[in-house]
C-alpha cells in the first residue's frame, strides 16, 4: 500500500513539475528580453507556485531555501521568502480525536471549552483557543492526523529526487542530498511536539536572567507528542508594529538582544525567526512556535564569532579567508577574483561609521559572492542570518536608528574570550600558501 502511495505521489510531483515548466516556457515566449534579475525573479515566481501546489513539504522546503541567499540569487530568495504555510483547518472532530488519544483521561477534563475555529492552520499542526477548568486561557497545539504519513512520503520523493540530481555536475555544490537529509530530520523533529516543549525550557532558562525576553509558559500535563498546551500570548505581532505603542527604542534592542544572545552567548538560536513568530506585549517580545531551532557546535561558535567580527570591522581580507577556509566545500578556482569581490564589496562600505553598516547590506553581498565564487557556508550561518535580518527589519520598524551591528560588537568580544577553542580551517586560502 505505501509503494502504491509512493508512486501515485511521484507521479502527481513529476506532473506538476512538466507543468510547470512548460507555464514558465509560455511565460517566456510572452515576455520581453529579461535581465539575469528579471529572470530569476520569474522562474523563483514559478517555482514558488509549484511548491505551493505540491504541498505543506514542499512548501517548507521552498521556506528553506528562501533562507539560503548563498545558493541562490536574490530574485528566487525573494519569491521563496513569500511562501505561507497556510492551508484550510482539520475537522475539528480530527482534533478531538487527537486530544483523546494523546491526553490522559484527567488531563483531557482539565479543558473546560476549546473553540473550534482555530487561530492558526499549517501542514503539520493547527492552534485553538481553550479555557480550563480554572480558567486560564491557553493555546492548544494539535497535529494534524495526516501529517505523519503525508510527510514520510514527500521526504522519501524528494530523497530520491536530490540523488537524481546530485549527479548534475552544475548542481554538486548545492549538496542536495545532505540538504534534504537535514531537512528530513528537522520536519521529523517538529512532529513530535516534545522536542518543541523541551526547546522551550531550554530558551526560557538561557533568558531567565534577561528582563523582557520571553517564551510561552507550557502547561503541565498537556504536553506530548502530538499535543502542545501553553500560555495564549496577546500582544502585537511582529507583522503589525504599526499598532504598537510604548517604549519602541527598548523594544527593538531587545529585539537586537534576543538574537545577539542566541548566537553568540547560548549557540542556541531559533531556526523560524519571522516577524509572525514575535509577540510585542507588556512584558516585552514573547518568541513563539519554537519547534525549529539550529544549534551552534562548540567548535564553530570562535570561527563564526571571528567571522561576524571581521565583517563587523569591514576587514574583507581576514573575512574571505575566514569563508573559505571554513566553508564545508569550495569550487572555485580564482581565489584571488574571490577575494578582489569581497574588498570591493567592502570598498562600498568604506567610509561609513560602524553604526552606519547594516547587517542586510554587509551580509547580503557577501552571500552573493560566495555563490558566484562558488564557496558552501554551513547551513547554521544562514540560520543566524535570518534571524540577524529579522532582529534588524522588525528593530529599523520600531526605532530607525537602531545599529544591530554596533549591538553585537560587545557579543563578539565576550565570545571570542569565553568560546572554547575552534574547529581548524578545512583548508588554507592559496594565498597563505606561498
């Protein structure tokens, strides 16, 4: 029965997929001579479109690869970044189902009411509004009854499909592969809601000592695998800051602070950091949906500490040294055009104060070059860049001169006197070797 499945889905992909393309080559046709920018942007817009149409997976790993402007140009990031994963919500009747088999018999009678609307519906999960027997108003996360099955499937399609591709010799740099085998464990992670309420505790006891940066409280015995019961959060979401008042200035360095101290101090950082997962209360920013994090080995916490800080110093020499010498694979065989495109991308900056530097325009190009040149950066690099160009966007929202840059410098310092020692370079740029 699951072969039948496997290939009934295989063939729904690969139909997709010749549509697909034979949609862009008539776009093609009606459209004018494109630039390279144009272009990207229209097969990003197809590609994105296609995700969308194959499913919750797919849509993810489209949000994946939106997060990944090493490996591609802006104008596909850009189409990517826009994908939602929103889909029509599960009968309810699915959700009680869930909360019977999964809850004890005196935890499922602490639940006095649960709307049956939910406030939110994904591929894997949706979230009602509930009240218990106390009174206290909570949100209760339900996974979808099809989300396992759906999942496994698409993960074994799309497995098959990078070992396909990976004999593209254009395409060897991209790693598919291990992508989709990182990809597999961190959507197998987040269906068992668990790991969510453990990644919880271990956020909110790295930000105990820190006022004004907080989690979801979990609530004891509602807790499991496919049930996640915690405080509902009011506040201002990070895609409404127009509605916020109070102290804008305190709210977005802290905002600065909740990343700075992930990466640099915890090496714990939130792996879905989007303006839909920050709450703006009166206590502060409330992180929610804490089911994806990246996590920051020990031996590579110096060498990314050394990396932000020579970017933060606009030092392009030890920067592209730094990149290549760390980076899990290089294809390039011209390091010195390499590193010519990194000073020059620099030589722009020259002149402005540090303050002046934003983390979107230093990082941005850096990432473009390492893609020209072709130069992998290891996937939790672009994990922390999501989360920097976040804390910077929502801070910029709220307080204009906010310089993330000039927060971290003191981050950098602490890390670079308390990291353990780091992982050697892979390799030495030629230019060390002569």
């Amino acid at each position: 029965m699951r072969a039948l499945s496997l290939v009934s889905r295989a063939a729904t992909v690969l139909l997709a997929t010749l549509l697909a393309l034979l949609h862009y080559a008539w776009l093609r046709l009606g459209a004018e001579e494109l630039d390279r920018d144009a272009l990207d942007r229209l097969r990003g817009r197809v590609l994105a479109r296609l995700l969308e149409r194959l499913g919750a997976t797919f849509v993810k790993l489209g949000q994946i690869l939106g997060t990944r402007p090493d490996l591609l140009s802006p104008g596909y990031v850009s189409q990517l970044a826009r994908l939602h994963d929103d889909v029509p919500p599960a009968p309810f009747a699915d959700v009680e189902r869930v909360l019977a088999e999964d809850l004890t018999p005196d935890a499922r009678a602490r639940i006095a009411q649960i709307d049956p609307e939910p406030l939110a519906a994904a591929s894997v999960a949706q979230v009602h509004r509930a009240v218990l027997v106390d009174g206290a108003e909570i949100a209760l996360k339900v996974q979808r009854l099809a989300a396992p099955a759906a999942i496994d499937r698409d993960l074994a399609i799309l497995a098959a499909g990078a070992r396909l591709l990976d004999r593209i010799p254009a395409l060897r740099m991209l790693s598919l592969p291990g992508a989709v085998e990182r990809f597999d464990h961190s959507l197998r992670a987040q269906l068992d809601f668990r790991v969510e309420a453990a990644n919880n505790q271990r956020f909110t006891a790295n930000f105990a000592d820190i006022d004004g940066i907080s989690f979801p409280r979990l609530i004891d015995g509602l807790c499991t695998q496919r049930v996640l019961g915690m405080e509902l959060i009011h506040g201002v979401k990070g895609t409404e800051t127009e509605k916020l008042h109070g102290d804008r200035t305190r709210l977005a360095r802290l905002g600065g602070e909740v990343v700075l101290e992930m990466v640099f101090v915890d090496g714990f950082v939130h792996a879905d950091m989007h303006p839909g997962n920050v709450f703006y209360t009166e206590r502060g920013i409330v992180l929610i949906d804490l089911g994806m994090v990246a996590e920051i080995p020990a031996e590579l916490q110096r060498p990314w500490a050394e990396t932000f800080l020579a970017m933060a110093m606009q030092n392009a020499t030890e920067l592209a040294r730094l990149f290549y010498g760390h980076a899990p694979a290089v294809f390039t065989a011209d390091y010195a055009a390499y590193e010519r495109d990194v000073e020059t991308h620099f030589a722009k900056l020259y002149g402005k104060k540090l303050g002046e530097v934003e983390v979107s325009e230093a990082v941005g190009g850096i990432m473009n070059i390492l893609r020209k040149h072709q130069v992998q950066v290891e996937p939790v690099f672009t994990v922390v860049h999501v989360a920097l160009l976040v804390a910077e966007g929502l801070g910029k929202q709220l307080d204009p001169t906010l310089d993330v840059v000039q927060q971290a410098v003191p981050y950098l310092q602490r890390a670079l006197i308390e990291a353990p020692p780091g992982r050697p370079m892979r390799r030495v740029p030629p230019t060390a070797q002569r």
